[in-house]
C-alpha cells in the first residue's frame, strides 16, 4: 500500500542548505559574542580565578575585615565624642530635667575614662 502524503517541494520552502547553516552560524556567534561581552563586563573570569585560589581568597577577606574593623573603630569613636561634646554644652546649660541626667552621665563616663 501507498501513503497518500503530501510531500511538499523541498526547493520552494526552504533556503538552500548551505545559506540556511552560513545564518544560523552568524547567529551562534553573535549570541556567543554577546554572552562573552556580558562575562567580560561581569568579571565572570576574575572572580572564578579567585575562587580557585584559597590562599588568595582568605588574605583579602582578612585585610577587608580587619579595614572593616578598624573603620567601625574610628568612626564610633568620632560619634561618640562628638555626642559627648554636645551633652557637656547641653549639660553647662542647666536644663531643669536633661542638665540633672547629663551631668550624672558625664560624671559616670569620667569615672569610667579615669578608671582606665
């Protein structure tokens, strides 16, 4: 027995194979190209060298932490004087209710201060 399917004219549908394949080649490579661009732009590439490298890794998480550390130090220390600075000029005003607690807080952070 014989089907009775319909096979359409393979010359009038499609594009010759040669210039179909030239196209989908143009294609992949400009997908690829944009893939490694976006890699590039992303530093991809740097950090899976990092990853790779232990040591490396380790010693920049090291001094990022301990620059860190030291930058909280500072920066809380320059607050806390600064608040200190405004509640002794607060507290040499003689508020009725806040002079009484700003004193009382002063004297208890000398106290600590000379203690040390």
């Amino acid at each position: 027995m014989e089907s009775n399917r319909i096979v359409p004219n393979s010359d009038t549908q499609r594009p010759p194979q040669p210039v179909r394949q030239q196209e989908l080649l143009e294609q992949v490579h400009d997908k690829v190209t944009e893939i490694a661009a976006g890699m590039e732009k992303k530093q991809i590439a740097e950090y899976l060298q990092l990853m790779n490298d232990p040591k490396r890794l380790l010693w920049l998480n090291l001094i990022s932490g301990v620059a860190r550390g030291v930058g909280i130090a500072f920066g809380i220390t320059a607050f806390t004087t600064g608040l200190l600075y405004l509640l002794k000029g607060l507290g040499a005003l003689d508020l009725p209710i806040i002079g009484g607690f700003i004193a009382d807080l002063i004297e208890h952070v000398q106290y600590q201060m000379r203690r040390y």
